[in-house]
C-alpha cells in the first residue's frame, strides 16, 4: 500500500512524499484509532507479534507521520459549548496574503474548532461551537460581519453529528 503524506519544507510550504504501508502497519492504525490508551504489550498481543516489533512499527509509523498525537474526546456540553455550526464563508480578494491572514486570524478564535479551506462556491468553512444561539448570533455580527475580506457568509446550525473514530485505507485508485 502507498500513501502521500505531508513534509515540510523550510518555506513552510508541505510537499508529498510517498510512503508504504503493510497490513500490519494498516492493523496497528486501525486499533490505536479504536483505543489509542492501550499498552504495547496488548497491542503487540493483539497483532500477534512481539512487543519490540510492534513498538519499532509503532514509533516508524509516528516518523513517517502517520501517527501523530493522542488525544481525549471531550463532550462540547461539559465545556459550555451546547450549540455547533459550520458557517460558509467567502472572502475577497482571493489572493494568497487574504487568505492566509483570514485563515489564521479565525483559527484563533476561542469559538472555532476548524477552519476548513475550500475550492469552489466558499472559501472557508468554520466549524464553530457557542454557549447558545444567542451567542452563536453575537459571533457573527461580532467576529465576521465587521471583517472587509468577508463578502459572504451562510450558517447552518449543527443538531446531530455521526462521527467514524476509526478510519481504514482506501484503495489505490486504478491506474
């Protein structure tokens, strides 16, 4: 299996290289996904290997930056933030400098969660998260509907979200 993933470049800019990855390599991402807390020795134990070949596999795939980071999934409501929303955003002019500013002035935001880049009818979409609706309203007039860049924007209050926590390799395309 073959798979592009980033590496910097001094610019900051990231280029693609090319790496590969085995079915053991794909079965060591697949349960860390599923449960990231488990020792080397029950993911060893798991796999069906020995535990120095799964700790070897496991610090190769975090080099080659297939892992990267483990982390707790938090409620939002337990920090306050009942409401989500992605909001589309278009900008002008689209030039590199508008683009990037924007992109990093609202990543800084303590409302959004993710800021998305985008090709097509939007530039941007925010995944936001608020205390209420109220709230929700007073960062749109307070955060975006000030900024000049922005030209446009929609909103679209989240009520449910299904979220996939392990994801396996697709395919190759066909060549």
């Amino acid at each position: 299996m073959r798979f592009l993933s980033p590496v910097s470049r001094p610019d900051g800019r990231n280029q693609r290289r090319i790496l590969t990855m085995d079915e053991l390599d794909a079965e060591i991402t697949r349960l860390l996904q599923a449960d990231g807390r488990q020792s080397n020795r029950e993911l060893a134990r798991r796999l069906g290997v020995a535990p120095s070949t799964c700790l070897e596999r496991v610090r190769s795939l975090t080099r080659r930056g297939v892992l990267h980071g483990y982390h707790a999934e938090v409620d939002l409501k337990a920090l306050n933030r009942s409401v989500q929303a992605l909001i589309a955003v278009q900008v002008r002019p689209l030039k590199r400098s508008v683009i990037d500013a924007f992109k990093d002035s609202v990543g800084q935001l303590p409302e959004v969660m993710t800021v998305f880049v985008l090709a097509g009818g939007d530039d941007f979409i925010l995944h936001v998260t608020v205390q209420d609706l109220d709230h929700l309203h007073a960062f749109l007039l307070d955060q975006l509907s000030k900024r000049a860049e922005i030209v446009g924007f929609r909103t679209s209050v989240i009520y449910q979200r299904v979220h996939n926590p392990v994801l396996s390799r697709l395919p190759d395309p066909a060549s």
